[in-house]
C-alpha cells in the first residue's frame, strides 16, 4: 500500500503547474516525465512484483537530469524525492575579501605622512621634511615610503636653493666687517692694557684690523656663511664686554680692567660663532638673541632701579637679565618663526618707544626718579609691541628642520634646538589592571647618524 500512496502521489505532482510551468509556454510538447527514486529499505519491503499504476512508459534516455531541469518552485515536489531531487542549489556567495591589516609601523607611518602633507600645505617645510623623515623611520618598505622619499627630494630641492640665497655675498661681508671692527676694539683694549704709547697703539690697532680681515676672509673663503653667524659673533663680543664690566662692578675690583675685558670680548665672540654653528641658528634667532640680551638687560634693571634705587644690585639684575633672554628668546622664536628683519624692527620700535616715553615725560615736566624709570620702560614694552603687531609681513625666516625632541643630533647639521611644543606628546600609562593615567612626556634629545 505504501508503494500505491507514493505513486499516487508522483502523478498528482505532476499534473501541478509548478512542473508543468518547466516546459515553455510556446511549445505544445508534453511536460517530460518523471521518474522517481528508488525509496529507501524500510523494515516490511513491499513485493518487488506489485503493480505500477497506469502511465506512459519511461525508458532510460528520457529520464530528466538536475543539470536539465529549471528550479521548481512548489514545495510539494521538494518533498516528492528523498534521494535525488531535479532542484538545482543556489549559486554560492562570494568570500569576503580579507579586511586590510596595517602593522604598527605602517599606522605609524600613516599619522607621520598625514602630518607632512598638512604641514607642506600649510609652508612649514621643516615640519614636513621631519614627519616625512619620520614616516620612513617606521616603515620603509610600507606603502608611505615611496610618497615619503617624494616628499623629501621636493624639499631637499627648495632647500638647496635655499642655502644658494642663503649664502650670499652680502653675509660674508656683513661677517667680514664685524670680524674687523672687533679686531679694531680688541687692539685698542689691548693698547689700553699694555699702557702702550702712540706709536704702540698705532700697531695694535693696524694689527687688530688685519688679524680680523685676514682671518675672517680665510676663514669664510668659498664657505656658505649663514645669516646668524655676524650678529652672533657681534652679540658674543658685546655681551662678554658688558659681562666683564657687571663682574668688576659687583666685585668691587680696581685698576686696569681692559685686561680682563678684552679677555671676555675675545672669549664671548668665539662662543657666539660656535653657537651659531652648535645650534643650527637662523637669521631670526641670532637677531632675536641680540634683542632679548638688550629688553632682558634694560626693563629688569628698569623697574629694580625704579624700585630700590639706593642698591647696587641693577649690575646683577642686568647681567642675569640679558643672560635669560640671550637663551630665551631664540627659544621661543623656535615656535614663532620670525624673520631677521621683523626682529630688527621690534628692536627700532622699542627704541623708539623709549624715546616717546622720555619725550612725553619731558613733556609733562616730570622730573622724579621712579616716574621717569618706569615711564622708559612703558615706552620701551608699548614701542617693541606695536613695532611686532604691525611688521606681520615680515616673518619668512629661513627654513628649518624641526624635530620631535628639545635638541636634535645630525651628523651633517650637528646639535639645533628643536621645538617645545612637537617635543611634549601625551601618555598613558597602567598602574594597576583597569586603572590608568594620563600625563605629558617630554623627549629631550633626538639623534639620527
């Protein structure tokens, strides 16, 4: 009986439109017939000779393939065959591509290359030259380097043209001539020194001249002389004059003091020119280092002789003042970038400042002491700030390569200072499992051979 059901229920499936729609509408052919699969063994096997219902005979060559047979869409002959079924399975879905994966040093390389690009836009070319330099250091062969070599042969291009301007003539003679006049001064120091009559005095300063000219024109021969080194080697000779002088002051000596002044003369210009050198200085620093070593000098001793004018301790304020701005000035110039020319001219209006302030005091017939001391110091702050709102056009100090610690280390640049504010970067650290804390770590040196 189970053999009849089964039968029964192939014929009803396939009277159904769901095989009947398999054969084209356009063609009048008889849907092909179906056979079905043997059925499984079951427990009580039916009599292998039980008649078959009536129905067309189906021989081997017509039986219907899977290949053969369009997809069925009644759920009734999907449940017609347990064995072999004409349905076709669905086509499988494409294997999703593999998510990228970027090492550490590749993410770094991302975030370095980022901060080029954005520097290069923005005109600051040492910033770009160091992230592009960074983006290498992280992954050389990762997919930034290429880009970051590019990057790096296009500044290189403009700083090599840089350094043909920046080497000019004019700065070789500009060095020239303050090695000459300085030679000038010390031969005059040292007649004064020596108690040397006229005829000595006539030599010592002919042989100052020439030792200043013929050493400064050797010295730079086919050299590039960079912007900072005359107002640096001019800044050490001043700054050891006025240093010698406070010192003899404070101590109370007596009697010949050229000796000792032309010591710290000599002494300070030769460490100016090797600071210029030591620390990779622009124009802007060494005009800024000048500056700084005059207001740190003249407002501090300002405001002390304004305030206790019956002391002797102005020389010590004024030494200590111009030592700290001598230092800081370029330091902070490091993040303002300002130019030579913009930093003479906060120097021209702090002078005049100065002026106006006296001007004005006379003016107003004032004549007490600590009026007229902070009057000169109010004009001396009003004149540089005004002067460094309104020179804005002038900050294009040459390039720089800016590192990511305080002091950086290159064999072919030695030791430069380097910026503050790329030195602090932010840090977490973990104490204990589920507890950290946040905080500033600051790099101090940073050195690539």
């Amino acid at each position: 009986m189970n053999f009849l059901a089964r039968g029964a229920l192939l014929l009803l499936c396939a009277a159904t439109p769901a095989f009947a729609g398999d054969v084209p509408e356009t063609s009048d052919a008889p849907p092909p017939p179906l056979v079905a699969a043997p059925a499984a063994p079951a427990a009580t096997a039916a009599p292998p000779a039980a008649a078959a219902p009536a129905g067309p005979a189906v021989s081997p060559s017509a039986v219907a393939t899977p290949a053969a047979v369009a997809p069925t869409r009644s759920p009734i002959g999907a449940a017609a065959s347990n064995a072999s079924s004409p349905v076709s399975a669905p086509a499988p879905l494409p294997a999703p591509a593999a998510p990228a994966c970027e090492s550490p040093g590749e993410i770094a390389a991302r975030v370095h290359y980022e901060r080029a690009v954005r520097a290069e836009l923005e005109s600051r070319l040492g910033d770009a030259s160091a992230e592009a330099q960074a983006t290498l250091d992280a992954a050389r062969a990762g997919p930034f380097a290429d880009a970051a070599r590019a990057m790096l042969e296009r500044l290189r291009s403009r700083d090599a043209s840089w350094e043909a301007a920046r080497g000019t003539v004019s700065h070789r003679v500009e060095l020239v001539t303050t090695a000459t006049v300085i030679g000038i001064y010390s031969g005059a120091l040292a007649s004064v020194a020596s108690g040397a009559g006229s005829q000595a005095t006539a030599g010592l300063l002919m042989l100052g001249a020439g030792a200043g000219l013929g050493i400064s024109l050797g010295a730079s021969a086919g050299q590039v002389v960079p912007a900072a080194d005359p107002p640096m080697l001019a800044l050490g000779s001043g700054f050891g004059t006025f240093a010698a002088l406070a010192g003899t002051y404070l101590g109370n000596s007596s009697g010949n003091l050229a000796g000792p002044v032309l010591g710290a003369e000599l002494g300070g210009a030769m460490l100016g020119l090797g600071a210029s050198h030591l620390f990779a200085m622009t124009g802007g620093d060494a005009a800024s280092a000048q500056l700084g070593a005059v207001l740190g000098g003249a407002i501090p001793t300002l405001l002390f002789a304004a305030a206790d004018n019956d002391s002797r301790g102005w020389a010590a304020t004024a030494l200590i003042g111009a030592s700290v701005g001598t230092v800081l000035f370029p330091a902070v110039n490091q993040e303002l970038r300002w130019s030579r020319s913009r930093w003479n001219l906060v120097g021209l209006g702090a002078g005049v400042g100065a002026l106006f302030g006296a001007g004005i005091l006379v003016l107003g017939n004032v004549s007490a002491e600590t009026p007229v001391l902070l009057g000169l110091a109010g004009g001396v702050v009003a004149g540089a700030s005004v002067a460094a709102l309104l020179s804005g056009g002038l900050d294009a100090d040459e390039p720089r390569t800016s590192s990511t610690a305080l002091l950086e280390l290159r064999p072919d640049d030695g030791l430069r200072l380097g910026s503050v504010w790329a030195a602090l970067s932010p840090v977490q650290t973990q104490r204990r499992p589920g507890e950290r804390s946040e905080g500033l770590a600051l790099r101090a040196l940073d050195a690539r051979f």
